[in-house]
C-alpha cells in the first residue's frame, strides 16, 4: 500500500511537470492528462482523448497568434487573411493526429477502477515545417507568404 502511494505521488508530480508545459529545451508541446475507468483500455482512451484536447489548445492558439501577428505585420488583406487562417489551422489539426506518446502509465485503484496516465509530444520545428510547407504549396498564399518572417513570428512567440 505505502508502496502504491509513493508511486501515485510520483505520477502525479510527474503529470504537474508536463500539464501545462513544453519540454526543458522548449522545443516541443508537452501535455499529460489522466482518465479513470472501469477497464483500463477504457481509461487510456478517455486519458489520450483528454491529452490531445489539451494539446490541440496549446498549438491551435500559439499558430493563431503567430497567424495573427504575421498577418497584422504583413500586406495580407481580406479574402487572403481567411485563407491564410483556415490554412494553418488546417495544417496544425492534421499534426495533432500523429503526435508521439512519450509516456503512459496505468494503475490499478479500488473498486476495480484503472487510472492512466498519458504524456503526449508534439514537436515545434515540426509544426512550423509543416505550416510553411502547406502556406507555399497554396498557389494564391504562396505568392505573398515570407517563410522567414512567418518562422520569426514563430520564433518570437514563445
């Protein structure tokens, strides 16, 4: 028992590290979430379901506010700017499909009840390669768009 509590302890220090931060090099987007369930496979669906929620709220507003900041710093005007904006949201959203698991955890609670325990990554430099790429394969954006003052934007927005 004092063994399982010293290990819930250290989970939950460990999930308070990375709920609501990036990475030690800020590099990354960083989250963990946790579900509780009947059934453990149940519990990790609702916990990666959580995770990438949190997730997608954390990269959905750092590319709105760099979209933002560009756009406000830059010629673009009118129908572009909803382009440019339905474009890296666009791109941020298929992203978060493929995000790496860093670390799960399960654990067995009373009652027949599991908790787990799911730290999701989703790296940085990918998301902006991504969001670049996409905005120059977009003929009407790609005439306009300035990758090194978007990646600045990126840069400065931290």
């Amino acid at each position: 028992m004092k063994n399982k509590l010293i290990y819930l302890a250290f989970m939950f220090l460990i999930s308070l590290h990375y709920a609501f931060a990036t990475d030690d090099n800020n590099n990354a987007f960083v989250c963990t979430q946790s579900a509780t369930a009947p059934n453990a496979a149940i519990a990790r669906k609702k916990a990666l379901l959580h995770a990438r929620n949190f997730l997608a709220t954390m990269v959905n507003g750092k590319v709105k506010n760099v979209s933002e900041s560009y756009i406000s710093n830059n010629s673009l005007t009118g129908e572009s700017i909803d382009e440019f904006i339905t474009e890296t949201k666009t791109t941020a959203s298929v992203l978060l499909s493929n995000v790496e698991v860093l670390n799960e955890s399960v654990i067995k609670e009373k009652k027949n009840k599991y908790t787990v325990y799911v730290t999701l990554k989703l790296d940085k430099k990918k998301v902006l390669n991504s969001l670049c790429k996409n905005i120059l394969e977009n003929k009407s954006l790609s005439k306009n768009f300035d990758e090194k003052k978007f990646t600045e934007e990126w840069n400065k927005n931290e």
